[in-house]
C-alpha cells in the first residue's frame, strides 16, 4: 500500500506533514493507510484530533505507556494528574495555532505510565488537516539521560 495519499510521513524517524495543516480542502483521512504508516515507524506514535482524543497509536507507544489500548482514550491520561490542567491549555493554545513542534535535545516533558509511574519523555508534534478537522502526529521517545 502506497502512503503518498497521506498528510503525514515519516523520514528519517521523524513525522512530517506533506499539507498545509491552514488548507481549504483537506484530505480525507484513508484510516487503513495512517494505521500502517503509524505502526512502521520504531519510535511511539500517536495521533490525536483536535479534542485530543488518540485516533491511533503504534505498538511502540502502546509499549512505553503501557495499560489498556491508548486508541480512543485522552491524551491528557498520559500526562501526570499534577500536569494535566496545565496540559488542557497547552493543547488549546496548539489548536489555535497549529505549528510543527521539533524535538528539542534538552526539551524534558514528563508522561505517565498506566502504573502510575512519571517518566521523562521529549514529543514532536506535527499537526496535519483532514477531512475531519485538525489532527497532531506526536512523536514520542524516552528522553536520553543528561
């Protein structure tokens, strides 16, 4: 299956997005092939809508966050509870202006497993249109030790 009719590639292990996210006419989203872009790639990937909700997560995601499958449920779940408000209006400030986020080196967000247990993540985010409005490639890996 040929990805070319996607918003969103990764290159180099890294999510791009190949439209303007601001477009007149986004693409319809073909699931089947986002699925399969989503879960070749080696790092965690989610992608969430506009509400945050997790539209699909890769195997490595899933792995690192751990607990029941992350599809469908919040985005907000995966942040520590103390963060989490704090999260709410950062994702309603990337809604109002959506811009590709590049992982920094030294950019230390903190995540939390379904155990419970915070853990030091750095998150690329790449906000791409559909057809059912605006979506967000991120691009999640532990962060390296200091």
């Amino acid at each position: 299956m040929s990805h070319s009719d996607l918003p969103i590639a990764i290159v180099g292990g890294r999510v791009v997005s190949t439209v303007d996210p601001r477009s007149s006419s986004p693409p319809a989203v073909n699931r089947a092939a986002l699925r399969e872009l989503v879960d070749s790639a080696s790092l965690g990937v989610l992608v969430t809508g506009a509400d945050g909700v997790i539209v699909c997560a890769n195997a490595a995601a899933q792995a690192m966050f751990g607990g029941p499958p992350l599809a469908g449920r919040s985005v907000d779940e995966l942040v520590p509870p103390s963060l989490r408000h704090a999260h709410r209006v950062y994702r309603s400030v990337f809604a109002a202006v959506p811009t590709t986020r590049p992982m920094a080196r030294y950019s230390h967000l903190w995540a939390q497993r379904a155990d419970g247990e915070a853990f030091c993540v750095q998150i690329e985010l790449t906000p791409f249109a559909t057809s059912e409005g605006l979506w967000t490639a991120a691009a999640v890996r532990l962060a390296p030790a200091d």
